[in-house]
C-alpha cells in the first residue's frame, strides 16, 4: 500500500482527495520537487527544499514549514513506503477557494500534498548497464519563466511526448535563436574536446538540482573543465558526447538526435569518469 501526505494527515494514496476548486487543478496554480531516495538516503533534498521555497516566494504562496518540517515528511514517507528506492514527490498549491478567479485569494490555506513512489536503482558508471538515451529536437514553445518549478507543466508535456511519438527518450529545446534551452524534463550539456559545457541559468530553463550537484562535483574535481555559456545548435549537432541530467536519470547519455549520431554513436569517456565523480559525491548535498 502506498502511504500519502495530505495536509497534515497520513493516508493511502487511493484516499488522498482534494477539492475540485483547489487552483493546482484548476490553474495549475503550485510548485513542487521530486527528491529520489536510495535504501532511505536522499540525495540533494537541501537544495530541492531550497528552490521550493524559491518558487513559493516567486509566484506569491506562503507556507510556514522549515527545512526540517520537510525532512520529517520525507523521512516519514520513506519509512512508510518500505525505504527502498524511492522518489519523494513534494507539492504545494494555493488552496481551494470558494468560486474559480483568476486573481489570487485571500485568507485561503495552501495545499500540501506528498507522495512516494518506485524508482529505478542509482544508475552505475558503468558503459554496458547505461542506458542510452535517443532524443527529438524542436524549437521551444514553452513559456517565459521556466525558471519557476510549476506545477502547470503542460508544455513540457507536450514536447515530452513529441519525443514519445518520435520513437526517443526526450526532447532536446531550442529558442529562436536556435540556442540550446534544455529538454522538456531535463537539463541539458554537450562535451566538446574534453569540456563540459551547459546553457547559463536565466528564465528558460529551470535550476536542476542534479545539474546544480554535477556542476559543483565537477569543479571540486578539477579534472574535467566546466563551462556555462550559450550554446548553439550547430555546437550540439557537432558534439562528442550530449548529456541530459533530472533527479531520476543522473546522468544520461544521449547517442542520437533526431536519428543522428551523436560522435560516435556511443557512451563518452567524459560521460564514465563524470558519473563515477557524481555516484561518489552525490549523497554530500
């Protein structure tokens, strides 16, 4: 049975029922974090609480829970659902109000709802258990503040499954100016001549916190260089190697775009030596 959190109560999932006129429904109107757990260690769960409470503040939603509130949540779960390995899924909303408006109420209690759920073992370094990801590409039609973890996920939905129906993975973004994003749930990188090299953060593309602990594991190494600058298309159709990273995935090898090859059409000696660095520090964060 799968143990859920919903304001304040412990319940199976299958019962956790919220109001028709809750604004996560109705306007997709939250935020939420998904924290993967391996035999009860979760890994980045400071910064995940962190840019939840980034994106409570920036969409206007007040909540009175510390840092600690979150962990006894999370922990409970873990320990409720068999602490095997587990994805904790976060997610707070404005509330439920008495009637559908745009505008924001006032004097209504925001939605807290959690759950557990199954997922694959912590990927190895290891080039023959890799998965190897294939990926669309396609220009990016989102919004402008995907910066903001929302819980109105509807365009990364829609290019998710435009990977789906292309037979791929995922779908790798580009803006206007044919500029790397990211992929529709992922952060994205290319390795060109031994440097790792990913888009800077701004309003297109959200904060990962994998891609946060990559980076920051990277540099205290020291071996592989790290760069954050824009990246164009050509550069990525030209690359080495191209990873995409999210909570789930870690680090993901991506060997073909749109059917093409990418380099040589297999996993990267950057890609094998950034996973073992990463398998080792991850649970630091």
């Amino acid at each position: 049975m799968n143990i859920a959190f919903l304001n304040g109560t412990y319940l199976p999932l299958e019962e956790a029922k919220i109001s028709p006129l809750d604004r996560g429904f109705l306007f997709g109107d939250g935020i939420y974090e998904v924290v993967p757990s391996y035999a009860g260690k979760m890994v980045g769960f400071g910064p995940h609480i962190e840019r939840m409470n980034s994106g409570l503040d920036a969409i206007g939603i007040s909540l009175d829970w510390s840092e600690s509130d979150w962990a006894d949540l999370c922990n409970q779960l873990i320990e409720k659902n068999g602490a095997g390995n587990l994805g904790i899924y976060l997610h707070v909303t404005r509330g439920a109000d008495s009637k559908r408006f745009h505008g924001f109420p006032e004097n209504i209690t925001p939605t807290v709802f959690a759950f557990a759920f199954e997922i694959a073992p912590a990927p190895v370094a290891d080039k023959t258990l890799a998965k190897k990801f294939k990926v669309s590409s396609s220009k990016d039609l989102r919004w402008d503040r995907c910066q903001i973890k929302s819980t109105a996920l509807l365009g990364n939905v829609l290019h998710f499954q435009q990977g789906q129906e292309q037979g791929n993975d995922e779908t790798l973004l580009f803006n206007a100016d044919n500029q790397l994003t990211e992929a529709s749930s992922c952060n994205a990188y290319i390795v060109k001549d031994g440097v790792v090299i990913t888009p800077p953060l701004d309003n297109q593309l959200l904060p990962g916190i994998t891609r946060q602990l990559l980076l920051d594991i990277l540099r205290r190494d020291g071996v592989i260089p790290v760069e954050e600058r824009i990246v164009t298309r050509d550069e990525v159709l030209n690359a080495d190697e191209v990873w995409i990273t999210s909570s789930s995935k870690e680090i993901g090898a991506v060997v073909e775009i749109d059917g093409v090859p990418v380099g040589n059409g297999e996993i990267g000696d950057i890609w094998l030596a950034a996973q073992k660095l990463y398998s080792a520090g991850k649970y630091n964060y």
